[in-house]
C-alpha cells in the first residue's frame, strides 16, 4: 500500500479550506448550490468563497482602487499639513487595502485555496493590480514631499504618539529608498523594477497553488509520523 502526498502550498491549503468550509456551511447553512449571505455579528467579511463571482471580486477591487488614487490625491493636495490631511489617510487606506487589510487578505487566500480555478486566477490577478495601486502610491513625490513639510513644519505641534512619528519616518524613509530624491529616470526604473517583482512573486506563488505533483511513500518510509497526519493521507 502506497500514501500520496501532494506537493506544494495549495495541498495543505486545501486540506485548511475543507474544513473551513465544512463549519462554514454550518454557520450559513445548507442551502443546496445557494448560500446564504447571513452572517454572525461582528463578522465583517465573508470568508466563503463559494459564495463569490468573478463579477463581485473585480468590483470591489475597482472600489478599492479607486478609493486609494482618492487617498493619494487628497494627500498630495493637503492644506494645511496636519495628521488628519496628510498621515491618517494614508493609514487608513493602507489599513483598508494593504496587505493586512480585509480585500487584500480575501484576494491572497482566495488565490491559494478557492475551489473554482477562475475565482484563483481572478483573486491572484487582483493581488496584482492592488500591488500596483500600492507601489504607484509610493513612488508619487507630491505625496514624499507633503510627508516631509509635515514632519519638519507641523508633526510635533500634532504631538504624534511614538508609534506613529514611527510610521511617519518610515514612510519617508520609504520614499527615499524608491529614489524619490533622485532623478525622474532613476525613478522609473524603480518603478518599473519593483513592478516586475510584483508580477514574479505572484506568478511563482501561482505556481505553487497550481502544482499537482503527487509523491509516493509507503507505510515504512512514514515510520514515526503522527497518527493523525498519517489517517489523513490519500492511500493507493
């Protein structure tokens, strides 16, 4: 008797999902092909990514979108320089957006473990065009340079707590790593740099979520493995 173990990111996302989806099903209930939209209080996203379409997830990243260029515009056309014009609103649409925040985190674990491959290649092409709202964002100068007049003109009469004269160093530091105190060419050619980056890191983390390999062991190559892990395993 041989035990199959499939290679890659997704297996062991997959095996996350499947129970994920089992105790989703009991808190929507089972409705057939249709579930419904109802929620517990207090949960703010719906993690069922049955219940989405390839429609729905475009749709919130144009909002999402959209909602960063008008965060980004609002900063670089801030007067006066204060915490609410110039710092907060880049939290806030980082906190919202970012890589920590709830569409972006829908879009990561949608593109790792969804069961539909189309909703996998639209979550993962989002993640992309996110990445890309992002970096256009921090390589905007009018943006580098209001963070730097605020800090030297008006952050210490907003008594910033430490933790966020922190953020605000590291946003400027950022800046100046991208070369926004260098040429426009230089400038560019970050961008364009960090872009291909973005697009390797998502296709390899694709990659990995589509790749179907499976391995082979026998009883005695598993020898010591827990028994839970081992009942687990597809036998052939």
């Amino acid at each position: 008797m041989f035990i199959t173990i499939k290679r890659g990111i997704f297996s062991s996302s997959l095996i996350c999902w499947k129970l994920f989806s089992r105790s989703a099903v009991q808190v929507y209930g089972d409705m057939g092909d249709k579930l419904t939209s109802v929620r517990p209080p207090g949960i703010v996203r719906n993690w069922d990514l049955r219940t989405y379409d390839v429609q729905n997830l475009e749709s919130q990243c144009s909002k999402a979108i959209i909602e960063i260029k008008n965060a980004a515009d609002f900063v670089a056309s801030a007067h006066p320089f204060s915490y609410d014009t110039v710092l907060k609103p880049l939290l806030e649409c980082d906190r919202l957006y970012g890589r920590d925040g709830n569409i972006y985190s829908l879009f990561t674990v949608g593109s790792m473990v969804a069961e539909s491959a189309e909703i996998r290649t639209t979550c993962s092409r989002l993640k992309g065009i996110l990445n890309e709202a992002f970096l256009d964002l921090h390589m905007r100068t009018d943006i580098y340079h209001n963070l730097k007049k605020y800090k030297e003109e008006k952050s210490k009469q907003d008594n910033l707590s430490k933790e966020l004269s922190k953020v605000l160093d590291r946003l400027i530091l950022k800046g100046q790593r991208n070369g926004l105190e260098l040429s426009k060419e230089v400038q560019e050619e970050v961008k364009r740099v960090k872009k291909e980056m973005s697009l390797f890191s998502l296709q390899f983390c694709r990659n990995l979520g589509e790749d179907n390999t499976l391995l082979y062991f026998s009883k005695d190559d598993l020898e010591g493995m827990d028994i839970g892990f081992l009942s687990a395993l597809e036998k052939v």
